[in-house]
C-alpha cells in the first residue's frame, strides 16, 4: 500500500506552473491592497502607534506643566508668607525700641543702669544653631513670651490702670503671639503640639529686682528682633530660588 504523505508530496514537487500560478492567485484574493504590497503585514497599523505615542507624550507634557505651576504656586506662597513674618518682625523691633524708651521712663532714678544688670533667668537674643531659619526664630519667640507676659504682670501692681507702658507690654505680648502663629505656619516641621516647651520665669519679689529683671528682658527681646529680622531678611531672598530649585528637580524627574 503506497502511503498517502508520500504522494500528496510527490503531487506537491511535480505541480505544473500554471497550477502554482493559480493557488498564488487565489491566496492574494483575501489580502488587501497594502497587505498585498507588503507580502502580507499589517504596516496598515502604525498610524495607530504613532497616535498612542503622541497621546503619551501630551500626557507627560500635561504632567509636567501642572507639576511646574504647582512649584510656582507653593513658591510664591512661601515667599508672601516670609515677606509677611518679616514685615512682623520689624515692626516688633520698631515697637520693642519704643517700648524701652517708655519702660525706662516709668521706673524713675538709675533706669538706664537697670538694663546694664546680667541675669542668668532672662533669655539671650542668640538664634544661631544647625535647625532652620524659621525654627530657630520660632523657637527664642516662645521663649521670650512667658517673660513679657511677666513683666506685664509685675508693671500692673506699679503702674497707674491707664499707664502708656501697659498698654504697649501688652502690645508686645500680642506681637509676640501672631508672629509665633506665622512662624509655626510656615515651619512645617514644628507644629503646636510638638513645638518645644518654655518652662515660665522664675518669681521675683523685690521691686528694684522686678525694675531690673523687666529692663534686661526688654534689652535682650530688643536684640532678639535686630537679629530675627536681619535672618528674615535672608531668608525672604532666597525663599523663592529654593522652590525653584525643587520645581527644577521634579522637572527632571519626569523627562
């Protein structure tokens, strides 16, 4: 018995040309035009990828537009809320100046030699250190506070109810408060509750040890504010190159 596979292969081997013709015709029926000229792929698809690849490539430019007004938003917030604590500052410096002329004034004979006096219970006006602009200014506003609100307390049991040095302690006490606000608005790394703890000022009894003590404070608050604003100052210049900075690195990222 003669096998089936070797005969259809020798049928296949001695086709006549005019047969193959004729089954290469009939294979070309089903193909399209473009199928035809290209021995069948389908190149009639690639204007589909180049449309995926435009529509990936606006997603990514999309992507980064929004990222940079992002960038550009947050920076020019931060540089309005630096201006604005640094406008507070000095405006708490031109009132502490005033504020010690008036407390001066107030306590009678040798009240410029007050202030000469060294107490180891008042703050130091220094703000240098390794943390940030804003927390270290933050950090010597909530240590003066308790102080100022102490002298107030001391002034009310000397002074008149309508005496001018109450009413600008008070002032000051109040200064303090909102510029701590804005510092701790802007320091994202210190918050209400775990902003560090003052401990209050120790009592002081005798009188001429309260005249001393509220003029030395005073001084020190003073000088606290010369140095609070010149470090604002800095820092409100290159507030906005830093979030540009930042915008330039997210930038990158993305291309």
């Amino acid at each position: 018995m003669t096998n089936a596979c070797s005969v259809a292969t020798s049928l296949k081997k001695h086709k006549s040309p005019g047969a193959h013709h004729e089954e290469t015709q009939a294979a070309n029926a089903g193909l399209t035009t473009s199928e035809k000229l290209t021995g069948g792929t389908m190149v009639g698809r690639r204007p589909f990828q180049r449309m995926e690849t435009r529509s990936t490539l606006s997603a990514v430019l999309l992507l980064l537009l929004v990222t940079d007004a992002a960038s550009s938003a947050a920076a020019r917030q931060c540089s309005q809320s630096v201006r604005r604590i640094w406008k507070l500052t000095r405006l708490a410096l031109k009132e502490s100046t005033e504020l010690l002329k008036i407390y001066k004034a107030s306590q009678g004979a040798w009240s410029d030699d007050f202030c000469e006096a060294s107490l180891r219970d008042v703050p130091e006006p220094d703000i240098s250190g390794p943390e940030s602009v804003a927390s270290r200014v933050l950090e010597r506003v909530l240590v003066f506070r308790p102080h100022l609100r102490r002298v107030y307390e001391q002034q009310e049991d000397l002074q008149p109810p309508a005496s001018p040095l109450l009413q600008v302690l008070k002032a000051a006490w109040v200064r303090n408060r909102d510029l701590g606000a804005l510092l701790l608005a802007l320091d994202r790394d210190v918050s209400p509750e775990t902003a560090p703890s003052v401990p209050g000022p120790p009592p002081v009894h005798n009188v001429f040890a309260q005249k001393v003590y509220g003029c030395v404070l005073l001084k020190n608050y003073k000088a606290f504010l010369i140095r609070a604003a010149r470090e604002l100052r800095t820092l409100k210049g290159s507030a906005w190159r830093t979030f540009r900075s930042v915008g330039s690195i997210r930038h990158e990222a993305y291309v």
